[in-house]
C-alpha cells in the first residue's frame, strides 16, 4: 500500500480555480456562508447556521482550539532596507506557553523577507509599549541556522531591554497578522479578529484551521442542544499549510512537522464514544489520526518519551498492517481502543493531564481512516496536500464535490465556503 501511495502523482489532483472563485474577505455573519452536504456519495446544500441538522446525534465533534498569532515583524535597516522575519515555532523556549511569557530573550525558527540585504548585523525595532520605551533587536544565527534540516528556514535570537514585557505583549504591538499569500492583499485590521475562530484560545498558529471561522456562539449552542459533545485539542498550524506540492509524485514532499496537544479529558471523551469522532478541520483530522499510531509507538515501548511518539510522514503506510488499516504487532492487529487506552496509561502513570507531541503525518488515497467518522472541512487549493487527505476520507470522489462548488457558486480557500464530508 505504501508504494502505491508513495507514486501517487499530484497532477492527478489539480482543477482550474479561478482567481474569482478566492474569497478575498469573510462574509459579514460567519455562519452566512455556503454548506455542501456530501453524504455516501450523494452532494446536496444548505447555509452553515444549519449544519446541527446534518450532525450524527450522540456524536463527539473535535475542535482545534490553536490562536493565529501576529507572526511578521518588520524591521526597517539603517540604509532603508524592509526585513520581514516570519516566526515559523519557538527553539528556546521550545514549549509554545513558556515561550510567550519569556521577558528578556527568545529565539525562533523563522523565514526571512529580502534576506540578501540583510547578510549580518542586528535589527533593531524601536516602539513604546505600557507607557515606556522599548527596542527589540534581531540577530541571525548563522551558526544554528546551518544545522537546521530542510535549508529556508533560519535560527532568529531577540532580545529586549525591558524585563517587565513579555514576547506575547511585543507581538502585540509590532507582530502582523500573517494571512495567507493567495488573498494578494495586506492585512487589515479586521482579520484581526475574522482570521480567528471565536473558540481560538492557545497561541501559536501562523495560519487558522479555516474550517473553524464559520462556527458562532449561536452555531455551537445549537450543537449542544442536538446532544453533540464538543471537546477541543490543539494543533499550531505551521506556514507548511500552505506549501505547495512541487514534486510529481508525493514521495519527493516532505510534510511540516507541526506542534500537538490532546488533553487527557479528550481521550476519554474518544472512549466513551467508540473511538470515533466528527473532526472540524483538516488539522483537528491530523492530530486525532495521528492518536492511532502514537499508540502504536506505546505499544512497541510503554516507556516512550513524548519526543518519541512524534509522528513520522510514511509512518501508517511502512508498518505492517491488515486490510483494515490496523498495525499488526506479534501477529495482533492493535485496534484504535488499545491505542488510546495506550496513551491514557501513559498519562496516569506520569500524572500528566495533557500529550504533548508532534506529527507530520500525511493523508493520501491508501490511507484508511482510523477515528473520524465525518468532516468539516472547506475547499483546498490545487494540488495540495489537503486534497489529497479529503481524497482518502471520500474515497477517491473528491472531484465530484469540488466540481459541485464550482458550478454552484461556491466560495474557495481560507475566507471560502464549507463542506461537511460523511463518507
């Protein structure tokens, strides 16, 4: 299975999307958008506030609870040059909470803007911040940069000279909202708070799990009421979200490693609903799928770090399995209750309350889903790895929806319509 997966050719995956079809901006009421009903292969519409009627009644609906952060900071050399450096995650503190409270220094891994007119020195950013002033200086490591895998990224150090301000309250001031390239507009003041979901709480995302921004207040207490549990979990989306696919076939992609979080209350939350759950987002799907072989890692060690549990990208293709997907350790198919039962063991042990981990695990047609039963998700680009991960979920039939929102005014990408998957 693996092989035939890893052949798989993106070109395959390709549809003409108009640059009109691009929703440049949020409608003004978020749950006004468009909803595309995709049930066992039969495509119907509705307008998202009605999306409780369509929900499986007793079910679990998964949340990514992550919070966009104001990631790109400007900083204008001597000789008039504009540097953008693009926080991509924290190296030192590498833990995103510790990183957002540190009041001296920080470092992170970055992208950097017109690199070539800024070859050493340090930048320097000066601004007032609770009444004093304050100046925020960033130095490229060139020293850690080189030891870094995958070549664009660089090891950026900040310091500041003001111990009673945090990095959380700088980013305030000089960060900007990092909205995705393909709106071709600067950001305004209002994706402020429209590139946010209304349940974003956990800082450290530099793209929104977009399925999220069509839910309002009154959306979830119409959910509650249908007898739907709502639980969340945090995945940091990274700018890799928006990584094009330049290689022919999927092989020669190599997946964002992307920060996760799983509380202990949601994994019971899975067993008490037969390890299956409705997931809002494509990233809410990679973390919950990625639950399976984190207990598989588990399995294979009881005593696992938690840096051990990191998902790999080929990792559900390698391992051996039967024909319904599940990991055969010592002649025994592991289920996915075991899996979680796994992770659980692991937390009580240690007392912990929450999984901290990471996955760069990918979704492709020869994947067999594990724990989501249904998704909420809106509509991709061209040939990216989101596509390829609805593929899987619908069978292969991705191309009858996407031809659907096409030829019925549908809105696409971040600021675009929805859809709701149940295979």
């Amino acid at each position: 299975m693996s092989e035939e997966t890893k052949h798989i050719s993106i070109s395959d995956y390709n549809y003409h999307l108009p640059d009109s079809r691009i929703a440049k901006y949020p409608l003004a009421k978020r749950d006004n958008s468009k909803l595309l009903l995709y049930k066992q292969g039969k495509i119907t519409e509705d307008v998202f506030y009605n999306l409780p009627k369509y929900l499986p009644s007793g079910g679990l609906m998964v949340f990514n609870n992550t919070k966009v952060i104001q990631a790109r900071i400007h900083f204008r050399k001597e000789t008039g040059a504009l540097i953008e450096i693009f926080l991509l995650e924290p190296v030192d503190p590498v833990d995103y909470e510790l990183m957002f409270q540190t009041t001296h220094n920080c470092s992170w891994l970055c992208m950097v803007g017109n690199l070539k007119k800024w070859k050493d020195g340090k930048l320097k950013r000066k601004f007032d911040i609770k009444g004093e002033k304050l100046t925020l200086t960033a130095s490229l490591n060139k020293e850690k940069t080189l030891n870094i895998l995958g070549g664009t990224n660089h090891w950026i150090d900040f310091t500041w000279d003001n111990e009673n301000v945090s990095f959380a309250e700088i980013l305030e001031i000089v960060g900007e909202l990092p909205i995705p390239p393909y709106l071709n507009r600067d950001t305004e003041e209002s994706d402020k708070e429209t590139y946010q979901t209304v349940y974003s709480k956990i800082k450290g995302s530099v793209a929104a799990p977009t399925a999220g921004l069509h839910f309002t207040p009154e959306v979830l207490k119409a959910i509650d009421e249908c007898g739907i549990v709502r639980d969340e979990l945090t995945l940091h989306v990274g700018a890799g979200t928006f990584k094009p696919v330049k290689s022919e076939e999927i092989e020669g992609h190599n997946m964002h490693s992307e920060y996760v979080v799983v509380q202990r209350h949601t994994l019971e939350q899975l067993l008490l609903h037969d390890c299956s759950a409705i997931a809002v987002g494509t990233t809410s799907v990679r973390t919950l799928e990625s639950l399976y072989y984190m207990g598989i890692h588990l399995e294979e060690n009881p005593n696992a770090s938690e840096a051990d549990l990191h998902i790999k990208q080929w990792e559900p293709y390698d391992l051996p399995h039967n024909e319904e997907g599940l990991v055969i350790i010592k002649g025994v198919a592991i289920t996915v209750r075991k899996a979680i039962e796994n992770i659980l063991f692991y937390l009580k042990k240690d007392n912990l309350q929450a999984l901290h981990s990471s996955t760069q695990i990918i979704i492709a047609p020869g994947y067999t889903y594990k724990i989501v039963k249904a998704l909420i998700t809106n509509f991709h680009q061209p040939q990216s790895t989101l596509i390829l991960l609805v593929s899987a979920f619908v069978k292969g039939d991705w191309r009858n929806i996407y031809d659907y929102a096409l030829n019925h005014d549908f809105r696409f990408l971040s600021y675009g319509d929805s859809s709701l998957l149940i295979p």
